[in-house]
C-alpha cells in the first residue's frame, strides 16, 4: 500500500467523525505489520474525557483484532491547514506497541509529512521500566 493509499483511507474514515462540540474531523488508517488496515474516526462527547482520537480508535479495533505490531499511522483532519500530528495521549499509547513506526501526518490540502513515533515523542516510558 503507498502512503497515498494509507492517507486516503485516513480521509475516508474522518467521514465518519462523530464531532459535535469541536466540529473538527479526525481520521486514521492504522497499517499492521501484516499489510492489514485498520481505520477509525474520533468519537466526542460532552464529558470531554469520554472522547477518544482516531488514533487510539484503530489501536484499540487493531488490539481487538489480535494486531500488536504496526508499521504506518497515516493522520488526517479536513479543518487542518497544518499538519495534522497525534496528541501526546495517542503517541504514548502507540509507543507501547511499536516505537519505530513511521507516521504519515497529512494536511486537508492533501500534502503530507512523514516522522518515526520516536522523533515526536523521544522519552518514551516502555513497559520495560514497570516490570
């Protein structure tokens, strides 16, 4: 799959997007190391705590899934002239799966950037330091 494809399937599921309070669209097209694709869409909610990113939606579909090793996370919002990077919450649910993978940060005007979870999030608590 091209990062375009990946990007495009991130479009795709911000349509999705249950976003009343903020009025801002988010979707994620998460690919698992075996060539699987798992999407999801952020779900708000008036109790703001409840809500959840499209990020940590395909992780939590993809864990659900048996999935535990990611290659590409390509991140989309059609509001965002910037590129569109997960929050810290989503980076460090990520970093406990796989810390190398690569994230496709796309913009609504379709240009995307590419960084290493490690680049945007470079003290990562691992699950190593609790056992």
């Amino acid at each position: 799959m091209t990062d375009r494809e990946l990007i495009n399937r991130a479009v795709e599921a911000a349509k999705k997007s249950y976003a009343p309070y903020s009025n801002r669209t988010f979707g994620a097209a998460l690919e698992c190391a075996d060539g699987t694709v798992v999407t999801g869409c952020n779900v708000e909610n008036a109790a703001l705590g409840t809500s959840i990113c499209a990020e940590r939606a395909a992780l939590c579909q993809a864990v659900s899934m048996g999935k535990r090793s990611f290659r590409r996370l390509a991140v989309y919002s059609a509001e965002s002239a910037d590129y569109c990077t997960p929050c810290g919450v989503c980076r460090q649910a990520f970093s406990e799966f796989s810390p190398e993978m690569e994230l496709l940060c796309a913009r609504a005007d379709g240009r995307y950037v590419s960084y290493r979870l490690r680049e945007l999030l470079p003290v990562m608590y691992a699950r190593d330091r609790f056992e």
